[in-house]
C-alpha cells in the first residue's frame, strides 16, 4: 500500500494490523533505532509530519508515522463509539506491540497529541518520552472550556461538529477546499504550499474520511473521557507550544507542564498552531535535544 509523496527521503507505507483494524504507517529510519511514533492531528494525516520524518530517521530513529482510525488510508470503522480516546490510544498501544517494542517515545500535535496524553496518563509503562505540540494536558483543557470564555469561543467548532450532515457537507463546499482554506487562513502564509494542499485533498477524499475525521470530536462529546484523579504524567514531558494559536489559549500550557514531572515547555511567540510546519527546525533540534543520545542504534 503507497501514497507517494516527496520528502526528501524513502519513506515505506504499510498496512499495519493493530486493536481490530489495520493501520496504514509511514516508516523510515533504522530498525534498530529508538522508536519515535509521531501521531497527527486533524485534519492532517502522516503527511503533517514530512518536516520531521527525514530527519529524525536521519539521526538513527526509527520512525513510524501512522495515519490514525478513520483517516487516509487507514481503516475507518462505522459510527461515533469507534472514536473514542481509550480506543484511538488502544491502536497506538498495538503499534507498539507490533514493532516488537515494550516501549515508545510518542510525539503528538493536535488531536494527536491528545492521545499522547492519554497514553502517557493511562499506560506509562508503554511511553518512554513523550512530546506535545500545541495541545493542553486533558483536565487542564477541560477546567479551561468550563471556566473561560475565552477558549468556550475558541472551541466552538467542536459544537458545530456534533451537528449530523452538515459538517460533512461543509467540510466538502467546493471541493475540499473550504477545509484547505482553514489550514491556510490559521497559519502563517506560505505554510501549506499549493504543492501540500492537493495531498490534503487527496487524503479527505478516501471513501468515509470526513465522516470519520469529524467522529473523532463527537465521541469526545458523547463518551467524556474520566477526569477525576490527579492525572500526573512521570516520564520525561517536552510541551513545544506556537504562541499564535488560532484554538487554543497559551495559558494552558503552563498549566500543562505543571502536570508533569519532568516537564519542559518551550514556547515559541511568532509560531500558530501549526509549529511543526512554520518552525521545523527549531521543532526537529527540539525534539532531538527531547529524545537525548540513546536514539543511534
């Protein structure tokens, strides 16, 4: 199974069988190497992390960068109870496994993110290191929607999400490219080049994709994640936060990093929420430094 699509480096695509269904990774780097699992948010795919899949795998990684449950290629299991955060965790648990690996560092933005967090909450043992971009720790996002209008107006796309048809129809208003006006219009210009934007395209046209890309946020309504607890993360914690974020108030990621034990946040004041593509270097020497001299084989 290929999707091509130049990054500077031969990167394999796989259909990797995981929780129930199948998978389909983006892998490069050594075998032997440390493995980096690098989880996307909406509404990207594996191809939201071409900056860092190169040259992470170039400094001995191996990387594996999947396309989650019910985006691009991967599988995408009918209705809103398949989206759930345990399950969307449970798939990256069996990725682990399926590398022949106890362990992983798991870097996330957006949605992916969040689902690095509830990893690094609920199955420590299985996360070595982890990294978020632009994503609040799960209790301090919700105190943060319950408690400050401010970020109840930034969040109102999740309420629009819930609506049955509609947000499919949108999503697809001339052709997608309602939805590849978002990306451009809540970064900086340049950042999703007219080369990017037909992969997007081509990626929310697989059969069942905007249905289940939007699945995500209504299981996160109708299957509320628990948040009693402390909620501690333990393992070493690196919060890369672009200071611009159309959706997300930066206060929360110092409230984030005070959920962790080993907790670094760097914020980056001129980046959006879409860090990794407008400050991929700084992003890549950050996630390097995160990841410390045990990644060579």
């Amino acid at each position: 199974m290929t999707q091509t699509a130049d990054i500077g480096i031969d990167v394999a695509h796989n259909m990797i069988p995981t929780n129930g269904i199948n998978l389909h990774v983006a892998q490069a780097g050594s075998v032997e190497g440390e493995l980096v699992i690098l989880l996307h948010g909406f509404p990207e795919f594996w191809y939201g992390w071409r900056s860092q899949i190169g040259f992470l795998a170039e400094q001995g990684c191996r990387v594996w960068a999947p396309d989650q449950r019910g985006y691009n290629l991967s599988d995408k299991p009918h209705g809103i109870e398949a989206y759930t955060i345990g399950t969307l965790a449970a798939d990256i648990l069996g990725l682990i496994g399926a590398a022949g690996r106890d362990q992983a560092i798991i870097v996330g933005h957006d949605w992916g993110a969040a689902v690095a967090w509830h990893l690094a909450i609920h199955h420590a043992e299985r996360v070595k290191k982890l990294a978020i971009l632009n994503v609040p720790h799960p209790q301090v996002m919700s105190q943060t929607l319950r408690t400050e209008p401010e970020q109840m107006l930034r969040s109102w796309y999740i309420g629009y999400f819930q609506l049955p048809f509609l947000p499919e129809t949108l999503f697809w208003l001339g052709e997608g490219n309602l939805a590849a006006m978002t990306l451009t219009a809540t970064s900086r210009p340049g950042t999703f080049t007219d080369r990017d934007i037909p992969h997007y395209l081509q990626a929310w046209k697989q059969p069942g994709a905007a249905t289940a890309m939007l699945n995500w946020y209504r299981a996160l309504v109708r299957y509320t994640p628990d948040m009693s607890g402390d909620q501690r993360v333990t393992m070493p914690t690196l919060i890369i936060w672009g200071a611009k974020d159309a959706f997300l108030s930066p206060k929360m990621a110092q409230r984030s990093v005070e959920k962790c034990d080993q907790g670094r946040l760097v914020m980056i004041d001129e980046a959006t929420h879409w860090v990794q593509h407008e400050e991929a270097e700084r992003v890549n020497a950050l996630l390097l430094e995160h990841i410390g001299g045990d990644h060579h084989q």
